[in-house]
C-alpha cells in the first residue's frame, strides 16, 4: 500500500529546498516520490495519508550506542519509583549495584531503543565491532534499527535527545526517491527551533517504510 505522509514544512535534506505542505510517497520500504503534498495526492488517489503537525525531515543516528546500551540501564516504568530519576538511563554506581544478569540487560536495551524511536532516531554508532552484549546485539538486530559505525567516541554527554548531548547532530541520508523510508516528523516550526527544543518534540518515526513511533 502507498502511503503519504504529510507535515506543515518538509525538509528533504541534501539539495532539497524545503516544501511548505510537503509529503513523503512511501513505496513499501522506500521512498516513492517527495513533493507537495497537493501535487502527489493528485498523483497517487489511492495512497493512504497520514497528516502530521510541524517539521517532516531527515531521521537521526545517536552516536552512543555503547553508552546507552551496554553502560545503561533503562528502566521499566514500573520500576520508576525504584530509582532517584524515574526511568533516565542508570549509569554508574547505580548501574554497578543493580549487578544486571544478560537478560536483564536486554530488557533493559530493548527499552532504550524504543525511546531512542520516541525521539526521531532510527541509527545508532556503535565501533566497528557492534555491541558486546549478546543480548544487546539481539535487541538491536530484533528492533530494526540501524547500525552505524563510529572510528570514535564523539565529544558530548551520551543522551537519548542527540540534540542534548553537544555532539554535532547526525541526520541520515536525504529523503528522495528509492532511498530507504527513514525519517521523522517533530512538532516544531523549523529547524532553529527543532536544534533549541531537541528530539523529545518527535511525532512520529518511519523506519524502513513502517511507523515505528506515534505520539499519542
């Protein structure tokens, strides 16, 4: 099925001028068509449309995979009231305590690639060799979301927003016919104002074509 997925300013990235009313013609796991919304509604009468508030754009890669995922715990919410901050990321001495066994480790992985989702992110740096854990390997492969490769750790403080962290802010390839479907929409005026509120205004991600994250 074809699906539209269209925002009130759409920023293809690359060359691309950005689109006010702009969409994104979804092809299964690629991009079809990128344009204004009217034209390729026109085009594609029976496609599905999805209409969504703000910024349509690029999708990001959080560079801290080992330090997200195999140096912190993330909390079940349940468990939320077990720690000082809820359910952030358990680092450190808090994280020694815990003394984590592997499948508590992949549960706890598992849930921080979902945020990682909640905040436009679809692509996660790790060094050459991926992750260490096995059931961190796992979660990943099983989530779909991409592995990067880092040469090194970026300068900045590991965050789930990769706008909080201070690192440069890496988008993924620019959205345009037959690339991959990849890329979120956040409920921002513009890019200025997406770089001063970060990635927790994400709406939506598309991951390879599927909605991996909706905002309710």
């Amino acid at each position: 099925m074809l699906t539209l997925h269209t925002a009130d300013l759409l920023l293809p990235g690359g060359d691309g001028a950005p689109v006010p009313a702009g969409a994104v013609l979804v092809d299964g796991a690629v991009i079809g068509a990128v344009g204004p919304y009217d034209e390729l509604a026109a085009a594609h009468p029976t496609a599905r449309t999805r209409r969504w508030p703000g910024l349509l754009t690029r999708a990001l890669l959080n560079p801290y995979g080992p330090e997200l995922l195999e140096q912190a715990y993330h909390p079940d919410p349940r468990e939320a009231d077990d720690f000082a901050h809820g359910t952030d990321p358990v680092t450190g001495p808090d994280l020694e305590r815990l003394a984590l066994d592997d499948t508590r480790w992949g549960a706890g992985a598992r849930r921080g690639l979902q945020r990682m989702l909640a905040h436009g992110t679809v692509a996660v740096g790790f060094p050459p060799e991926g992750p260490v854990r096995p059931s961190v390997r796992e979660a990943l492969r099983r989530s779909g979301l991409v592995m990067g490769t880092r040469a090194a750790v970026p300068p900045g403080v590991p965050a789930l927003d990769p706008y909080a962290s201070g690192a440069p802010v890496t988008h993924l390839h620019h959205l345009a016919p037959r690339n991959h479907a990849r890329f979120a929409v956040f409920d921002v005026r513009d890019e200025a104002e997406l770089a001063a509120r970060g990635a927790g205004t994400c709406v939506a991600t598309v991951l390879d074509g599927r909605l991996v994250f909706r905002r309710r």
